[in-house]
C-alpha cells in the first residue's frame, strides 16, 4: 500500500523519475521508457474494466505506435465499485431480492 501512494503522490507530482532504481545504471539509462512502463503497468487494473487496454493496445504501446491513456483512475487502495447485481438465486423484482457488490476480478470483462 505503502507503494502505491508513493506512486499516485510522484504521479501527481510529475516526479515518477524519482521512484525509478537510482543504483541500477541500465533503468537509469533509460528513465523515460521505464516511467512509460510504470504508466503501462497502472493502466491495465483500472477499477472501470472498459478503461483497461486490451494485450494487443498494449503491446502497440510497448511498440511505440500508441500512447498510454491519460484519463485514469489511480486510486487502488480503495476503488470504485461502479455498479451491483441481483443476488445470486433471486431474480430482479422480486420482493428480497439481494444486491451483491461486483468486484473488479469480476468486472474484468471477457478474456
């Protein structure tokens, strides 16, 4: 938990350089690709799973022919929910009907 804030703090601070191994000479070498990378990684578990890229968006990124969104959501240490269904074994209407919170593994989408 602790990372993840550090992380969300030097990306509203524009300051991901600074979390990037500063006694590794290759990753410092290539600072801007690994802050890129950084940005790749945060981008795929968005709480909104139609926010999340595809393998093939991603690896165009990682090819260099597309851009990380930049609209998104950091806050992983307590994500949205956005949206509940009827409980299992009850359909929707009907009087003590459940509503269970979907979690974002479930919200994944298809595979």
């Amino acid at each position: 938990m602790h990372l993840l804030s550090l992380f969300k703090r030097k990306l509203e601070e524009e300051r991901l350089i600074d979390i990037v191994d500063k006694n590794n000479d290759e990753m410092q070498l290539h600072g801007a690709e690994v802050v890129e990378m950084m940005r790749v990684v945060v981008w795929c578990p968005q709480s909104d799973f139609s926010k999340r890229p595809s393998m093939s968006l991603v690896v165009k990124v990682l090819e260099g022919s597309v851009d990380v969104e930049n609209n998104l959501d950091y806050n992983f240490i307590n994500p949205v929910i956005p949206r509940t269904i009827a409980g299992a074994g009850h359909q929707e209407g009907t009087i003590g009907a459940a509503s269970t919170l979907l979690f974002p593994s479930a919200l994944s989408g298809p595979r």
